[in-house]
C-alpha cells in the first residue's frame, strides 16, 4: 500500500497532482494496462531507457496481439501478465514458453474480463491506464481505490464515470497523460486558481481541417486514419477526425480542473506543438510547448514530480518555426458543442456520448456508416436519452446501463443510416 503525502495546503492546487510518497530506493514499480497500443509501447519504450527509475511488474492487454505481448513480458521480466480475452492464453502461454528458457519462471497469467481490473489493484507506485474505451473504467477505479497513483490516458474512464472517478480519486492522485490535460497541470501551476480566467485546449484540427460538412460525407476510413501530427490508436485517431476528442477533452478539462464549460475555450492549432494554455486574469497566458511526442506527458504521469531527463526531444530552435491558431469551424464540427452540451447535463449523459461514439467509430472502420454519420448518429443518441436525472448519485450500474441502451441505438441507427446511403448510391 502506498501513502499519499497530505492533500497540499493550497486549496488551487487540489486537482493539479500531488507526488505519492512510497518510492523505495529502487526503481518505481509501475503496472501498464493497454501496454501492446500506442500509450503502452511508448511508456515501455520510456521504462526501458530508464531502468534505475521505473519497473514494469504488470502488463495487460486485450489479447489481440499476444506475440508483442510476450515480447513485452520477457525484455520487461514482469510478475504478471493478463489479457482480457480467455481465448488468447494458449496462444500468449505458447508465446512466452518460446521466450522464456527451460529454467526461468513464466509470469502469472490472468485471463478474462476483469484481469485488467484485478492487475490494476496490484501493489505497485503508479498504474498507467492506456486502454482505449470505457471499458477503462473498472480498472481506473481499482487502481485509485488501490491507492495507487493513476496515470491516466484513458479519458474515457474519466468521461463515463465523472463524478465516480472523482468522489474515488484523492487530490492529486491522479496524473493525467493527456496531452492537453498534462500541459493545463503545467501551466495551472502558474498561478492561484482564483487568477485564472480560462483554459486554451489545442485542437489540431484533424486530417480535415478546413472542409466543409459536405466534403466531409464521403472520406474514407483510411484517410481519416491518416492524422497530420499524432501516431495513434485507430479510435482515437477518427475520434481526432472528427473532433470528438476535442469534445471528450473539454470534458475531461472540466472535471479534471474544476473549471465551468464556459471558461474553456478550443482553439485550432495545426501543428500541434502547443498542447494547451491557461489564460490568467491580467491578461496572461502560459502555453505549454513541445514537439508531438507522447513520451513527454507519459514520462510525466509516470515520473511525476519529476521530469525525465530526454523523454522526449525538445524544439530545435535552430529552424524556423510557424505555429497557426484558427478558430473552430462548429458547423462542420459539431463535436464540441455537443461535448460541453452533455457534460453539463451531466449524470449518464456523458456515457451515452461516449458510447454511442464508440459503436459508430466502429461501424465506420468497417465501412458501414459515412463519417458525417458518426457525430449526426452521437447527436440522435444523445437527444432520445434526453436529461437524465440529476437528484440520485451516479453508481456505475448506471454508467453501464445508460451505456448498453446508447449502445443499442446507435447500432439501429447506424444500421438505418448505411442502408439509406447504399439504396441512394443504387
Ligand atoms: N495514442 C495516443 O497518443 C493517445 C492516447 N490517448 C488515450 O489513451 C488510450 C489508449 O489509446 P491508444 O494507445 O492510442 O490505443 P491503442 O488502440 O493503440 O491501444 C489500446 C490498448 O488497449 C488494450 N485493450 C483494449 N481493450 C482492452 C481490455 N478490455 N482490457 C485490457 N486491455 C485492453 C489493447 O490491447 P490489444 O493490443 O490486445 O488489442 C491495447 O493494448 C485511449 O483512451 C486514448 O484516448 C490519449 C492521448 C494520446
Ligand atoms: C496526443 C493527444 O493528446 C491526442 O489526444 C491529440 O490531442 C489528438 O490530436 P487532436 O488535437 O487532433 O485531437
Ligand atoms: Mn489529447
């Protein structure tokens, strides 16, 4: 069990995060859920440049990829290894064995769809949560009522469980990942929470930038894959395309830091080297600036409060540089009004948002519903759900029955949208 120094006395600095204490002499224990994606192979990346600060004990994963896994375990030497899918075990326990010479110990192997949840519990300093979906959320929750400190990629977790997270999590427990969320955290350090005016989160804009909603209706899958600045996951990348991240962020903003949807602006930044900014009231802004690299905010969630020497490269001053800020096209991009518009209703709102997004990312990789289809399914989803009642304290079985019934109609509907695109093509 790791203590938690005291809640720190200013009472600003509540939702910026506070360093655990527990670090023994060694290398911090850190476990990594979600290590085979793109959060976790750059942490792991990180962790084995940094031997005498981190060490990887838990690994978890979907199961989709158990060679890279198996990899993963034996150059890391973890205790445990776990993946949601029971059917991957015979394929990961064959991978490791190739790996592992006659007498080393295999890892523990955890299977099924808790085994995320349960590694995330285990005795460790910091759990890094790179899972993608909501599915995150059990294991965040684990891990903070663990007591460990939550490095947190997964916004999602965040997103559907808002005010679970929080009433779980204490000051400062957890560090977030995110790009825009790390660089608030950095810049609200500039100052007392009652000088500050606004929050500035970045948006890149996406691969379509600059279209209108009509050119939007017939990009494909592939070219909303090719994001400009970022190497990503699949969802979060069309969520990118889309600007559903951008949605999903301001949320996150608002929870993480308390600040009402009113005060948080989103600003178009193409180059992405600005991650977000926090407007004070005299009129002063700190921007947070660094080239698109991930291994900079996860160094900082698993190395806070401190900074890993050559994370990641810093700006080569040395060539010019032309950095854009535009403003957010809402009528092509609906996303963030939308976002702020159910995170203000609040209770089950967000979930539905969320997972009614999920359902129509998917039915768009695999071709069976038109990008623009995506936020204009979000959008029905969200106003059949209408204002969910706010007098009753969200549990999670609330969270995950407003999730199956978004779920549900967001296939209908989606199945609906792609059979009116394929008779209007015939
Ligand atoms: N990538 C980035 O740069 C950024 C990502 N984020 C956030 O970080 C999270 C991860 O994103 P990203 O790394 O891009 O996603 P990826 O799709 O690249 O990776 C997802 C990871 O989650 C694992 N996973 C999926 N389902 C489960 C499950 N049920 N139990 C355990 N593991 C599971 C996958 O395992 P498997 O390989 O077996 O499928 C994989 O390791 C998302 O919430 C995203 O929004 C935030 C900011 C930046
Ligand atoms: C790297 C990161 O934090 C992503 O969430 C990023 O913000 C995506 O870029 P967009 O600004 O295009 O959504
Ligand atoms: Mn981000």
């Amino acid at each position: 069990m790791v203590p938690m120094t005291d809640t720190l006395a200013d009472p600003h600095l509540r939702f910026v995060p506070a360093p655990l204490t527990g670090d023994g002499d060694g290398p911090r224990d850190i476990v990594i859920l979600g290590s085979t994606g793109s959060i976790g192979t750059q942490a792991i990346d990180l962790v084995l440049r940094n031997p005498d600060r981190f060490r990887v004990t838990a690994l978890s994963a979907a199961g989709g990829r158990v060679e890279l896994l198996a990899e993963q375990a034996h150059q890391l030497r973890v205790r445990t290894v776990a993946v949601a899918r029971e059917d991957a075990v015979p394929a990961l326990r064959e991978a490791l064995s190739a790996r592992y010479g006659a007498g080393e110990r295999l890892p523990e192997i955890l299977a099924g769809p808790d085994a995320a949840t349960e590694v995330a519990a285990l005795d460790c300093h910091t759990v890094l949560n790179g899972i993608t979906g909501s599915i995150g959320l059990a294991p965040t929750l684990a891990a903070l009522k663990a007591g460990r400190s939550l490095a947190l990629a997964n916004k999602e977790s965040l997103i559907v469980g808002g005010p679970l997270v929080k009433a779980q999590a204490r000051p400062g427990q957890i560090v977030p990942v995110d790009s825009e969320h790390s660089a608030l955290f950095q810049g609200l350090l500039g100052g007392p929470r009652s000088e500050v005016r606004k929050l500035v989160v970045t948006a890149s804009g996406g691969p379509f930038r600059g279209r209108t909603k009509a050119e939007l209706a017939s990009v494909t899958p592939e070219q909303a894959l090719a994001h400009p600045t970022w190497a990503m996951g699949p969802v979060i990348t069309v969520n990118s395309a889309t600007l559903v991240n951008k949605g999903l962020e301001v949320i996150e903003a608002h929870l993480l830091y308390d600040v009402p949807f009113d005060r948080i602006e989103v600003v178009v930044h193409p180059q992405s080297y600005i991650h977000s900014m926090v407007e004070f009231t005299d009129g002063s802004t700190l921007a947070q600036a660094s080239p698109p690299d991930m291994r900079m905010p996860i160094a900082l969630g698993i190395g806070w409060p401190d900074r890993v020497p050559d994370a990641a490269p810093g700006i080569d001053w040395t060539r010019a540089h032309q950095w854009d800020f535009l403003p957010l096209d809402t009528e092509a991009f609906p996303s963030v009004p939308l976002a702020c518009h159910v995170g203000d209703l609040g209770g089950t709102a967000p979930a539905v948002f969320n997972a009614a997004n999920e359902e129509c990312v998917d039915a768009f990789l695999k071709g069976g519903l038109p990008f623009t289809g995506i936020v204009d399914t979000v959008a029905e989803v969200v106003a059949r759900h209408g204002t969910p009642d706010r007098g009753t304290s969200l549990t999670v079985a609330d969270v995950l029955q407003a999730e199956t019934w978004a779920r549900a109609r967001a296939r209908e509907l989606a199945a609906r949208a792609a059979r009116t695109t394929s008779e209007a093509r015939a």
